[in-house]
C-alpha cells in the first residue's frame, strides 16, 4: 500500500512538473551600443526587464553568459532584427554573430542559445514604458525592456507549443 501510495504521489508530482514547473529563459536584445537582457519566471510565462550591458566593456557575450550562469537559464533567446521583408541586413549578421559569441562563452551544451525575430521590439518597448510610466532610464534606454518584449514573444509562441497535461 505504502508503494502504491508513493508511486501515485510521485505520478502527481511529476506531472506537475511538467505542466508547471519549467526553466527559466534569459532574453537578448543585441544593440550596438547597450545590451538589453531579460529573464523569464521559472515556468516560462513572464518575461521582465533585468539590467542592461554596455557593449563597448570588454567581453560583452562573456558578461551575458555569466548572467545566464547566475540566473539559472538554460535557453538564451537573443534577439534577430530582421528587415520588414524578413531579410537579414547588417544588424542581423550582427546578432548572428553575437549569439555565436554567447554560445563560445558557455562553452558547452549546458545552456541553448536561439535566435528570434524581434521586428520593432525597439519601438513598441519605448511604447510600453511610456504607458507603464516606468522611471525614464538615462537617454531613454528602453534596451532591457525591447528584451522582454523578444522573450515574452517566445515564451508565448513556445507555450502554444508544449502539449497539455490535462486530463
């Protein structure tokens, strides 16, 4: 009875876990100039702004592998500026390039890096933040912000994605 009793808790608990209790993801936005990062909570439903790296420091990819180290990530979302027609211009090699940087400072297949079509996350950030009357950062950096909007975007899109546990 005992084992009976332990198993079906243990069938609970990990169906549980499965439907609810996720990971956490850290969100890129790949600026020139600034770096925008972005966590999610640990059931991948929420995105929120986390901080915001100067680019122009040494080993910016580095610093944003640390923070996923620090967070807990084990999926890295950076940010792929696509053009309106859904072609790759400059900024996007850029962030192809920046990812490839991320994943060399990990060095190893402990946390997954993706890139995501973040068309206009800049703008509809600075949009948000208005609303939200959000403190102005200094010179209006919307960066972290432009990175949970790229995040929220995948966590919803990966949402409708996983197969339900109901039933």
């Amino acid at each position: 009875m005992k084992d009976l009793l332990n198993s079906s808790v243990s069938r609970k608990i990990l169906l549980f876990s499965e439907k609810y209790c996720q990971y956490k993801v850290l969100g890129v936005d790949p600026g020139a100039v600034r770096v925008g990062i972005a966590v999610s909570d640990t059931i991948g439903m929420l995105a929120r702004p986390l901080c915001v790296l100067d680019r122009r420091k040494p080993a910016p990819a580095a610093r944003v592998a640390d923070v996923a180290r620090r967070e807990g990530v084990r999926v890295i979302v950076v940010g792929l500026p696509l053009n309106s027609d859904g072609s790759e211009g400059p900024a996007a090699i850029k962030a192809r390039w920046f990812a490839d940087k991320i994943r060399q400072a990990i060095g190893s297949d402990e946390i997954q890096v993706i890139l995501w079509d973040e068309r206009y996350t800049s703008v509809d950030a600075a949009e948000l933040q208005e609303q939200a009357g959000a403190a102005k950062h200094s010179h209006g950096v919307v960066d972290d912000w432009a990175a949970a909007l790229i995040l929220q975007s995948w966590l919803d899109e990966s949402a409708k994605k996983r197969p339900s546990n109901e039933g």
